[in-house]
C-alpha cells in the first residue's frame, strides 16, 4: 500500500498497514497469479501492446519468480500488501522498469478475481475426487456387505427390516449429488475476468478471449464492472461445501450411534477413534466427531461470504478483499473431511448378526401385516387400523408378532400361511420396487453408481 502513495502526503501508518495486507493468504494463490500473468504478457505481445523482446524478458522474470516460489525463497516486504504488488515489486527488481510495464491494460481488481477463480479451480477439482473417494468407499462396502439385515429407521424408531446396502446407498446417492453441484459451480467459476480492469474495460487492443484461452478457462465474464465484483461464484462454492458437510456430518451421526454400545453395530477401526485421557476402555469416534463439529465451521464460511457481499455497491470495495479466508477455508475443511470420511467408511467394521434374531418378531414387521391385507382388497387404511390394535395388544401383553397363533392370523383377516409376512429377511426382499431395498435393487444401484465413478 505504502508503494502506491503518489497524491498522498506522507506514508500509510503502520497499523494500517498491517491491517490491510492480506499477504498472507495472497501467498496460496502466487502460482495462479503468476501463471494470470504471463497469460496476460503473452495477449499483449500478441496484440501489439507490448514489443517482443519486453514480453520475453517479463515471461522470463516471471518464471524466475515461480522458482522462487517453489523453492520457498521468494521474498516478501511489508510494502507489498498484496501477492499482485509483491511479484510486481520482484519483476522490477529482475528486469527493470519494464517490469511495470506488465500492469498496462488490467487493475488488481480483475488480477485478484482472476486468481480467485485459478485457484477455485484447483481446490475444487481436489474436492471432487475426495468426493469421488467418498462416493467410492460408500459404494465399496455396500457391495461387500450390503446383504447384512438391519432396522430401517425413521424418527430414530425402528420402521422397517432393511439391507445395510440399502442405507449406505442413501448417503452414496446424496454425495454423487454433491458432485453435481460441485460439476455445475465449476463451470460458472471457469471465466474470465482478466482483462476487466478496474471495472470499466480499457482502451487498450486487448483480447481477453485469448488470455481467457491461455488460462484454459472456457469463456470470459462478459461484463467488466461484473467480473470485477462479482462473488456469487464464491458463494456457490461454499454453499456447495456446506450441503456436503451436511451429508458428512449426517453420516458422522450415525456411525457415532451405531458404534455406541446400545447398539452395537458398527465399530470405527483403531486408526480412525481415540482414547481417553481417565478412562481406560474407552474408543471415542473421534473422527467421525470432529467431521460433525466442522461442518458447523463451514455453515459459518458461507455466512461470512453472503454477509461480506450483501450491502455492498458495484463495483470493486475493499470489503472483498475478506473473501479469499472463507473460501479457502470451506473448500479445504470439506476437502480434507471427505477424504477422512472414505477412510472410516472403508475401515468401519459391522456387526453382521447384530440384528439377525432380534428382527423376528420385531414390532418392525407391521407394515408386512398391514400390506398383507392390502393385498387382499382390504383399504390400506383399514387395514393399519386392524394392526394397530393388534400391535397395541402385542405390546401390552409384552409379546412379538411372531408369537401370533394361526387363529389370530385369520382373525385379522389372514391365514396361517401369511406366517412368511412375518420373516424379516424376506420382508426386505419384497420391497423390489425402484429404489427399494431388495438386494436386486441394491445391486442396480451399485452398477449406476460405479459407472458414474467410472
């Protein structure tokens, strides 16, 4: 800042100073800026703006400066407030006042928005393959062990017998989703505003549909005061993140129940849990913990990044310089909790025969009775109300559908071979409709799901 002080008397104070820079998460986006610029030094060159040998000597600087990058040695001042000044202030250093000649044609305006959406590029493209590991280990373990026989809940009450699969498949197809909306924010995030300037264009013969093409993105924003302001695309991406998060955060949920000792079912590999620090039996679900408690944190980068936006007026303010923190910080929780999340799913161990005996007779089976006599004309809600009252005998006698006698069966409108209604497993193998849990079903579902992985 203290560099750009020529209409001023007197430098910037310190403190202001320090509060402006945001160096420090500039310094995450050095390899984007610097590959922004020689896109933008070649389109010069190539429009005339700028003679051959100036070109070449500001590529050659560039790549002097993306060594030091790589390296570690690049050097920072206090002055620089910005990556964007930094790596001109080095350019300088290099080449001369030819250096300067780099900005000609754009603003830091369209530098940073360009270097955003680099960036986005790369950390979304991240976050969709720990999505794709996610979606993989889900898939993965519904087809070894999707046959296990399991209470399907709903209100956390024991609704219907399903297969494992079944479940797993419900979280597998909600983060297939999140792929897709992840897909269709990276197609509005790959655009162009290199070129932009402040927010105006500029008078100079520039090409921003070459520079767009340099940079591999697939168009340009088409509007110069919207490429400069614009953060819809930040905000999308986070608001991608948060509804994952919120799928992971489900799935932590119920691994953590499902590992409790009240129920038994599922046990998080040794890798994955912790101890505690007085008790010395405990296996605490570490992981899946800290994935639910995250998932708050990113509900708060997307917040963040709405509230920055919501009274601003066009075009560029310096308010926008506090979007790059949430951003970063959503794209990398979310990364970081997908990529853990396929690990615990892949070493999870189940209980196979958890449920096998206690789903006979379980109170689960109603439905079956219910359907059984829907099957034979009776309405369906007549046909609730027969069991419901028999259910409510059942369970103030303190006994299980299986102890109904054959006579009880005709009573409700059955026979005594509707006894089959009343076995668990082959409860869950009628539910063959589409979607349904029958492990044909199940099976279909994988094949989707692996071809899309495919």
């Amino acid at each position: 800042m203290s560099r750009l002080r020529d209409r001023f008397e007197g430098p910037v104070s310190e403190a202001m100073q320090r509060f402006a820079s945001s160096l420090d998460v500039d310094l995450e986006m050095a390899s984007e800026d610097l590959d922004a610029s020689r896109a933008h030094a070649r389109m010069l060159g190539e429009q005339g703006v700028l003679e051959a040998e100036v070109v070449t000597a500001l590529i050659e600087g560039l790549d002097r400066i993306g060594g030091e990058v790589e390296s570690g040695t690049f050097a920072t001042t206090p002055e620089d407030e910005d990556i964007h000044m930094a790596v001109e202030r080095r350019l300088v250093e290099l080449i001369g006042p030819d250096g300067g000649r780099l900005h000609t044609a754009r603003s830091r305006n369209d530098q940073v928005a360009t270097d955003v959406r680099l960036t986005m590029r790369r950390r979304m493209a991240a976050l969709d393959e720990a999505l794709g590991e996610l979606l993989a280990a889900l898939v993965g373990r519904a087809a070894g062990d999707g046959r296990i026989l399991m209470p399907g809940y709903t209100h956390l009450q024991r609704g219907q017998p399903i297969l494992l699969g079944h479940h797993l498949l419900a979280h597998a197809w909600a983060v297939e989703r999140d792929r897709e909306r992840l897909h269709q924010a990276m197609e509005r995030v790959n655009r162009s505003p290199l070129g932009a300037g402040a927010m105006a264009g500029t008078a100079h013969t520039i090409d921003r549909h070459r520079s767009a093409e340099l940079l591999g993105f697939e168009g340009v924003v088409e509007n110069a005061m919207d490429a400069v302001s614009a953060r819809d695309h930040l905000q999308e991406a986070a608001a991608v993140c948060a509804i994952a998060m919120t799928h992971m955060s489900r799935m932590a949920e119920e691994l953590i129940l499902w590992s409790a000792t009240e129920f038994g079912f599922a046990r998080l590999a040794d890798a994955h849990a912790t101890g505690s620090s007085i008790m010395p039996q405990k296996r605490n679900p570490d992981a899946a913990e800290l994935v639910r408690g995250k998932a708050g944190r990113v509900y708060g980068d997307l917040v963040s990044l709405l509230t920055l936006v919501k009274g601003l007026p066009m075009a560029y303010n310096r308010d926008l310089q506090e979007d790059r923190l949430p951003l970063f910080d959503a794209l990398a929780t979310t990364t970081d909790c997908a990529g853990l999340m396929a690990e615990v799913w892949a070493g999870v161990g189940f209980a196979a025969d958890r449920f096998e005996s206690e789903m006979s007779g379980d109170a689960s089976l109603a439905t079956e009775l219910a359907d059984g006599l829907a099957s034979r004309g009776v309405p369906f809600r007549e046909a609730h109300a027969r069991v419901a009252q028999l259910m409510a005998r059942l369970e103030a006698a303190d006994r299980g559908v299986d102890s109904l006698a054959d006579d009880e069966l005709v009573s409700l409108g059955l026979t005594a071979a509707d006894r089959t209604l009343l076995d668990p497993r082959a409860a869950a193998e009628r539910k063959s409709s589409h979607g349904g849990t029958a492990w044909s079903e199940v099976e279909r579902q994988i094949d989707l799901l692996e071809g899309r992985l495919k």
